[in-house]
C-alpha cells in the first residue's frame, strides 16, 4: 500500500498535500482499494466554504457509495475536471492524477490534527 511521507491523513482516508496556501486534497490508496472500481465523483461544493468534517462530496464504486469528508476547513476552489471523464484515475493514480479537490486552506494550524503517514499507517492496523 502506498503512503506518501509528505502528506498529512485524515481518519476518514482523505489525503492533503500543501501547495502555497492552498492545499490538494483526495482519498487514500488505502480507500480506492476499500472502495473498488470508482465510477463517478460527486463534488456540488465548488466555490463554497467547508468546515473540517463536513460532507464535500461523494465517491460511487460498483459497489458502493461513500461521503467525502474535509480533512480541513477552506473554501473549494477547483474540482478535478479529469475525473468527469476518467473517475477510475482515483483507483489509478490516488495521489496524481486522482486527486480530488484544490482549496483555499482557512486555517493552518487544522493541519497540525492530521496524521502523518505513519500515524495513518498505524491507525490502519
């Protein structure tokens, strides 16, 4: 399984990755294997601001649907246009061309509740 060193996990799977103020945001490798084949993603919070914790989307697999959560508060600024076309690229490339949503980090010190990789990989078992 593949856990990146230089990104920060939440409990719910999403990865963030720090760009300037901004911060890139998807879900774990982990969490595409859970999820099997995706099929379509769901974000209707284009523009809108996201508190920590809250719904931001979701993901459909064959097999099941799943909420998407934000790891961290901040205003989204861009959806993944790739995925319209190509939702599997999340179950290819989760940390690449997989990613989700681009934000407008709120506040920075929500960064420091995240895990680190290996916390994440810890909480895995």
């Amino acid at each position: 399984m593949n856990i990146p060193a230089e990104l920060k996990y939440s409990k719910d799977h999403e990865w963030v990755r720090m760009e300037g103020d901004e911060a890139v945001i998807g879900i774990t490798d982990h969490a595409q294997g859970e999820l099997g084949d995706i099929v379509f993603i769901d974000i209707n919070t284009e523009g809108q601001d996201v508190a920590q914790g809250e719904v931001f989307g979701t993901v459909e697999a064959v097999k099941t649907v799943s909420d998407l959560f934000m790891p961290v508060s901040g205003k989204v600024l861009a959806v993944n246009g790739g995925l319209a076309d190509d939702p599997g690229s999340v179950n290819k490339d989760p940390y690449g061309a997989g990613w989700i949503v681009r934000i407008k980090l709120k506040d920075a010190a929500e960064m420091g509740k995240l895990l680190s990789a290996d916390q994440y990989k810890e909480s895995l078992g």
